[in-house]
C-alpha cells in the first residue's frame, strides 16, 4: 500500500478518548522495546512518526495513526519490563483490554516478537487472549536483520513452538532497519481488512 498521507490523529488515556469513527483500524502490540514504533514507520514511509526510543515504555497510551484518510494504525502501550511503575501498568492494562475486546472497527493486530529471545510469558498469554476472543492476527518476528539467516530459521521455529501455533498461522520476519518483510507484512494486514 502506497501511504500519502499519515498524521498522528489521538492519543487515547483513558477509554473515553478513543476517536469516534468507524474507520478500519489495526493494532499493533508486543513487549516493551520489541520496535513497534520502529516497525510502524516503515511501513508507513516516515521516519519519526511514530516516536522511537531507546527507553522501553515510552508508549503511554494508545496512539492512533490515520493513513490516506482511510485506515488507522493503533500503537498500543508496551507489556513486559517497561520502566515504569506497576500502578502505571495497571492503569493501562483495562484502557487496552476494552480497546481490544469492544472495538467494533478493529480489524486485526500485528503481534511483534522480538526474533532474539523465546517469547516470554506476557508474549504467550496476549497470543492465547487474541485467540481467545477471536481476533485476526499476524505475528511478527522483529530484528531479523540481527541474526544470521540459518539462526533467524532456528528461532522462527522456537517462536511458533513456544506460542503454539497452527500451520496456518502467520509468523513473518522483520527488519524495521532494512525492511525485509515490508511487503509481505502489508500483504498480511490488506487480508485482515473488510475488500
């Protein structure tokens, strides 16, 4: 998909500042310092959209990106070791839940692994609950350029054993910094949207 136009549309706190509109949306999610912002950003041709940094748990909200007029992207706040208190975490965790489990314009989510590590039990337990409730889902191995190619194969196998996955269940290899995987990613996220 060739992006023209994208602009930051809301920042969502609390659930009452979720936009009101029936736009397809897509979420993005993963651990804190997995490269979402990064992966964002390339998919959408743009180099600081998305805020990046090297301090996990910068996301503090939920973040909505409007490309062509037409889609949103949903930049969901990071799980796992982000430095930021318990109380804040727990602060999120119902804002997402209820985006996740009540938005009617919610089409999908791109779920990142981070290729290097297993996945981790906060990784197991949101790829149970997307299953769960039934939400559409790629799953993305991010940082593939960080290993080698007979390594990344080694781990791609080790993320789809650790989450259960069926065979037909997509796990794609990323680089936000080469962008390997652009074009089979947003192959991926056009499926999940209403044709």
């Amino acid at each position: 998909m060739k992006i023209k136009q994208a602009e930051l549309k809301a920042g969502a706190y609390n659930i009452g500042d979720f936009p009101d509109w029936d736009l397809p949306e897509i979420s993005f999610l993963g651990r804190s310092n997995v490269g979402k912002s990064s992966l964002i950003n390339n998919l959408i041709g743009r180099k600081n959209l998305a805020r990046t940094s090297s301090t996990p748990g910068k996301t503090r909200g939920l973040y909505f990106y409007l490309l062509n007029g037409k889609l949103c992207f949903v930049d969901l706040p990071g799980y796992g070791y982000a430095k930021v208190s318990k109380k804040e975490q727990q602060r999120w965790a119902p804002i997402i839940e209820e985006y996740l489990r009540s938005r009617g314009n919610l089409f999908g989510s791109v779920h990142l692994i981070d290729c290097r590590h297993e996945p981790s039990e906060n990784d197991q337990m949101m790829n149970e609950w997307l299953r769960m409730h039934s939400i559409p889902r790629v799953i993305v191995a991010t940082k593939a350029d960080k290993l080698s190619r007979s390594a990344l194969l080694r781990q791609i196998k080790v993320i789809r054993n650790s989450l259960d996955l069926f065979e037909e269940e997509t796990l794609l290899p990323f680089s936000a910094r080469t962008g390997n995987g652009r074009e089979q990613l947003w192959k991926s996220i056009t499926a999940m949207l209403p044709q």
